[in-house]
C-alpha cells in the first residue's frame, strides 16, 4: 500500500496557476505537487524553475511537470486553466469556451481514477465551479470555487487600514458572486468583536461614504489592476494556498468560498460566495450568517444572475 503522502495537482500554470504554485512551495504546504498545462514548454520551464528554490524552501516538496495520469493519487486538484476574454468578446461567449476547455479537463482527471477534492479558479468561477460539479459526478461537497475569498480579503485590507488596525483582526465578509453583483455583509462587520458602526463612531472624520467607496473598491479591484498590469494573481494565489492549508490540514476553517447551496441563504442549486467550514472532506457545512431585508435581495439578485447563466450552458449534463 502507497504510504499515504498528500499531493496537488495544478491544472493551468499561468499567471495565477505558477503564482499558486510558488505560494505553495514557500509556504511546504504539501509532499507532492505536479503540474499540467497545454503550454508543455512553460510549465516544465517553471517545474525546473521552483525545483531549483528547494534548497530555501522551509520544506522538502516534489515537484514535477506532469500529465492527467498524476491526478489519480492527487488528494486536491486546482483548476486555473482556461481562455481569457478577448476584446469583442462578450462574457457569454466566455462562459461557452471555458465551460467546453473544463469538460475536457475535468473528464481527464476523472478517467485517470481521481476520487479527491476539486478546487476552481478561473473565471467566471462561480459558473465554472458548478461546471466541474457537473462534469465530475463528484459530491457537492468536494467541488469548492475560489469564491469571493479574495474580495474578502481586499475588505479586510481595506478596513483595515481605514480603521488603522491589522487585516487579521478585521471580520467581514464578501458574499455573492465574485464579480460585478456581489455584496459586503455590514450587518455582520466587526472588528475585535466590535461592531464596525462603533469604530465609525468613534472615528473624528468618518464619513458614511467612505465605506461606500470602500466596497465599490473591493468589487472593482481587478479593473483596477488589470489596467495597470494586465492581470492579477498574487492575492488569488494566496487565497487559494490558505483554502489548500484548510483542506489537506484538516482545519474547519471558515472561508469564503463558492459552495453549493441546497436550501439555504434561500437558495438551491447554485455554486455562490458564502462562508463554508472547509476540511479534509471538502465542504463541512455552508455558514448560514442571519442577512438583512437588503443584503438578502442583493444577494437573491446575485444568485439569479449565476443561474442565468448556468441555464445558458448548453454542454452540462442534466
Ligand atoms: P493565463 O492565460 O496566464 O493562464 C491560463 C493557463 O491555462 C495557460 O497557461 C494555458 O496554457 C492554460 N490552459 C488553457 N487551456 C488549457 C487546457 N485545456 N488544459 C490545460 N491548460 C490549459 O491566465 P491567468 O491570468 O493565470 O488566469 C487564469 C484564470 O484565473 C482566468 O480565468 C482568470 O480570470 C482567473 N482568475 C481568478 C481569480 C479569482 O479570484 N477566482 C483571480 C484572478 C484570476
């Protein structure tokens, strides 16, 4: 018997796909990580590339460029493939291309035997997660999207430094699709167990729309960045290691991640940014946190977008 060694594959080793694996090599958050991608030449050059880091790495890993055959022993597989959109390029025809560019990779690793967790990145991931579900015939609560942990994170920056006090001691969340109809959840902000509304309080030159263009900052930050450096991904890659370091550690962590919801949130059958107890089995449990009157019809907004487009996709099984 194969003595039990945890083991990533990484499908996609772009922008976002080699920053995850670099995150990951610094961080010896796993014994095995392998990495696939169409563009041979890239991912092998970047195999080499992390390998040659081993030496200062706080851990040993063993990394190599592989193929689908790998993901058999794989406990956790992460998705970061796929097309990006293209001027004249309508997000619909995006859906179409990656949902085509994910059946064909979530049927490869499926045939090579793999029985783990999946993990998704790429865009629109809420859409793409569902996708993977569907495709896999896995359980619900083994296909997790990235979700909205990065617009979370970005809250917490942000209020942080509004409020000149450390991200890690900001508790707010980002729910929703990750995308252009999320929302902030303020009625459930606090910072050390107080209220945000007291820190305004007690802030000399608070204004109100302040923390209004906050959150219009957290929701458009990709624009942001995109037109400064054409893409992000330090941030998601982050996100997507602290998710890994969740599962394979068997942490009941609460993350914001796109899970699937069965009658909650008064929601079904959609893959949106909730916060989740996430383990070694996946999703443990969606974290239902008590919406008011207009986060909850923002919220049912953002889910019947997602599931206009889920309708859409002509190629998901039934
Ligand atoms: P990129 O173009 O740099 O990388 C995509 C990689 O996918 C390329 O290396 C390409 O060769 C590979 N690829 C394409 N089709 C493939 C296939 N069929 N099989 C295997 N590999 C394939 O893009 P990027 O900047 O790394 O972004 C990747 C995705 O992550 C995008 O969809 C982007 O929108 C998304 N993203 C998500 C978040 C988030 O918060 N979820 C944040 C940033 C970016």
């Amino acid at each position: 018997m194969r003595h039990h060694v945890n083991r990533v594959a990484l499908i996609g080793t772009g922008f976002v796909g080699s920053s995850y694996a670099f995150a990951m090599l610094n961080q010896g958050v796993t014994e095995e990580f392998v990495m696939i991608d169409l563009n041979k030449e890239k991912s092998e050059g970047d195999a080499m590339d992390l390998n040659h880091g081993l030496p200062f790495a706080p851990s040993a890993t063993k990394i190599w460029f592989g193929d689908y055959s790998d993901c058999k022993d794989a406990d956790l597989v992460v998705i970061c493939a796929g097309a990006n959109q293209k001027p004249g390029e309508t997000r619909l025809d995006l859906v179409q291309k990656n949902s085509a560019i994910f059946k064909g990779i979530v049927e490869e690793v499926m045939a090579s035997g793999f029985d783990g967790i999946f993990l998704v990145a790429t865009n629109p991931v809420d859409i793409l997660t569902y996708a993977t579900w569907k495709f896999s015939g896995l359980p619900k609560e083994r296909v997790i999207g990235s979700g909205t942990i990065l617009d979370t994170a970005r809250f917490r920056y942000l209020l942080g430094e509004y409020f000149k006090v450390d991200p890690r001691n900001v508790h707010a969340y980002i729910i929703g699709e990750h995308g252009d109809t999320e929302l902030p959840v303020w009625s459930h902000a606090d910072i050390a167990g107080r209220p945000i509304s007291d820190w305004a309080k007690n802030k000399a030159d608070f204004k109100q729309e302040d923390l209004d263009e906050l959150f219009v900052n957290v929701r458009d930050a990709a624009y942001h960045i995109i037109q400064r450096k054409g893409a992000t991904f330090y941030g998601i890659a982050m996100g997507l290691v602290r998710v890994t370091k969740a599962i394979l550690g068997n942490e009941n962590s609460v993350l914001t991640v796109s899970a699937h919801l069965d009658n909650i949130y008064g929601q079904e059958d959609v893959f949106i940014g909730v916060p989740a107890v996430v383990n070694r089995n996946g999703i443990r449990e969606v974290v239902e946190i008590g919406l008011d009157a207009n986060e909850q019809e923002k919220f049912n907004h953002s889910a019947s977008v997602l599931k206009n487009i889920i309708s859409s996709i002509s190629i998901l099984p039934k």
